[in-house]
C-alpha cells in the first residue's frame, strides 16, 4: 500500500542547507506477527520506487507458496522512495513552500547521510504507531546498499540482520567518473538551464547510455545484443541505448537523476568517523555482503572490504554475465545465498564466512 509521511519541522542537510519540510512516499506490505519481529526494510537504488514487487520480484512475491525469501504472507515490508527522487517524495520539482514555485535547480544538495536521515524519520514515525522496536532485515543493492550500511552505522542497535549487495563504503574514483559525465551529458542539453519539468531530458537520455556500460560489461553486450546477420549499420546494441534512454526519460526527470548521482559520490561512511574501517566497525548487524564477480561499476574488491571490516560479516560472490545489474537479475543465485544465510522462519541467521577478516 502506497502511504506518504509529512513533516512540516525544517529538515537541515548535513550541508547545513535545509528543507523548508519533508514529504517521503513510502509502500508497505504484510503485517506485522505478534512478536513484532518479522520487519523487512527495503532500500532501493538510484532510479528504482517504493515499490519493490515492481523491480526486485526475483526475491519478493506475495504468497509464501510463490518461493519467494521475502513474501507479504510472512514479513511486514516497508520501503520508502528517497528525498530527491521522483516517485512522491520532495524533490527538485516538489513546490517551494517559501516560495510557492518549484525548486528546480534551486534544490539544495543532499547526500547519502540526508537521504538516511529522512527515512530514520519515517522509521521512527511507524515505530510510534506499530511499537515495534527493531528492523529484523534491511537490505539493499548498489545506492540501497549504500543507504542500509550508512543507516546500520547511524543506529547500531536498530538493525538485527543486514545484506549489502553490490555495493561500497566509499564511492570509488571510477564510479565518480561515470556519474560526472552523465551529468555533464545532461548540462550539455541545452534546455537543461530552464526551469521546466522536462528540463534536461534529451541530456539524460545520454547519461543514461553512458550509466549501462557500467552496469553491464562486455560480456553481457555480446551475450544479448551481438547481431546475428552482417549487418553495417543500425546495430542492435546501438538501438539498446536509445531505447533505455527512451525508456528511462517516459518514468525519470533529469533534475532527480542529476541531483541522486551526486548524492551517491557524496557516499563515503568514514567521513567524520576517523576513517572507513573505524565506521564499519560499528555495525552490530549480522551482515551477509554478496558480490558480482564481473561487477564493473562496484568490482569485487568493494565488497571484499566490507567483509573484511563489518564485524559479523560473510562474504559470497555471485558469478553473472550481467554484471552490476545482476544484482537485479540474478534471482535465483541471490535468493539461494540469503535463504542459506538468513533463517526466514526463525528470525536468526547463520553466517559462513568465507573471507578471512
């Protein structure tokens, strides 16, 4: 159920800058059990919603018959759409209430911590109103792991069990990169300057094309857009990129990518806690990290650095042509490492480290 919290206190960044007020969509499914144990968090990635029946139902259904780890029949599930994306909470395009116009690009900076910050609100909203008293999983992949490790350090106690799936502590040089040029792909469309919801769409039509090399990699483009005739022209991996451009802009503006991919190179959890390892270090979650060995964008050694500093953490790789986004696709191998690792039935999890710390 598609639900949205409200905060009209003023909501100060970790810029200093502030928000005059705080709307958050956020869906739940399920129910809390009589222990009040049974709460699945979920946190989504950069251009995904609140909905993650919508784009993680390799791992979620509704039925328990559906073979699915985390179902509605079993868990009570929460995930929120985040400050600045697109999908009903506060974002470039959401009304000024000091002015009464859109923000554009008068939106204030934010960064991973903010984007956290403002779920902790929500969470402590529902805590409120349900009195329940810790999350039994959060989980998340790429930015969402981003967010579920920067949350796990925020409150140690909070969180019980935690899985990070393609993700890092410290956004990398290389992933900085891909972003810069995507956005400049976006300030380069000339219509970007304009105030105007459809501002910069041709641009992140672009960034987009630019963003799927990351994502995938040279094998996944041979394994799924290699021409099968001796064509010269109008290839298939070319006509790929317009369409993921095209496709993106039908459901995404580029004031929300813009302003999401810098809040991901904001993404470093040793900032002001002594550096990355002494932040890891206070995560109190039973933590399972999962890799995808051909990862570009997040290569295995992000993870293996998880592993190697989170204190109760397991380390398992997943081997996929498809890169980054296999953390999207590969289903079954993703669901079989959780379900091995994390006790669904019993609320506890069984680690098996395969990394030595």
């Amino acid at each position: 159920m598609l639900n949205y919290f409200d905060s009209d206190t003023e909501f100060i960044l970790e810029s200093g800058q502030t928000l005059p007020s705080l709307r958050l969509a956020y869906h739940t499914f399920g129910k809390l059990n009589d222990k009040k144990d049974n709460v699945v968090w979920i946190c989504h990635a950069l251009t995904a919603n609140s909905n993650p029946l919508e784009w993680w139902d390799i791992l979620l259904g509704n039925e328990v018959g559906e073979n699915k780890i985390i179902n509605t029949e079993e868990h009570f599930i929460v995930c929120v759409n985040i400050l600045g994306s697109c999908y009903g909470s506060t974002n470039a395009l959401s009304e000024n209430s000091k002015t009464g116009q859109p923000f554009y690009h008068e939106f204030p900076f934010f960064t991973i911590r903010d984007i956290v910050s403002g779920i902790d609100l929500l969470r402590k909203e529902l805590q409120s109103k349900l009195d329940f008293e810790k999350i039994w999983l959060c989980i998340g992949g790429s930015m969402g792991g981003q967010q579920a490790m920067e949350w796990a350090i925020k409150e140690p106690s909070l969180i019980e069990n935690l899985a990070l799936i393609a993700t890092n502590a410290r956004h990398s040089a290389w992933g900085i990169a891909f972003n810069s040029s995507q956005r400049q792909a976006i300030e380069n469309d000339p219509t970007w300057e304009t105030n105007d919801k459809k501002a910069g769409l041709s641009g992140m039509k672009v960034a987009r094309s630019i963003a799927l090399l990351s994502y995938r990699n040279y094998e996944a483009y041979n394994l799924t857009q290699t021409d099968t005739d001796e064509r010269t022209e109008k290839f298939s991996s070319e006509s790929y990129q317009k369409y993921q451009g095209e496709k993106l802009a039908q459901r995404f503006d580029a004031f929300a990518y813009y302003n999401l991919s810098k809040a991901m190179d904001s993404h470093n959890v040793g900032r002001n806690r002594g550096g990355i390892e002494k932040a890891l270090l206070k995560i109190k979650a039973k933590t399972v990290v999962v890799s995808i060995t051909n990862d570009v964008l997040f290569p295995s050694q992000d993870q293996k650095l998880l592993a190697k500093h989170i204190p109760d953490a397991s380390y398992f790789e997943i081997k996929s042509p498809y890169g980054h986004d296999g953390f999207l696709l590969e289903g079954e191998k993703l669901s079989k490492i959780l379900s091995d690792n994390i006790s669904f039935n019993e609320n506890t999890v069984e680690t098996k480290h395969v990394l030595s710390k």
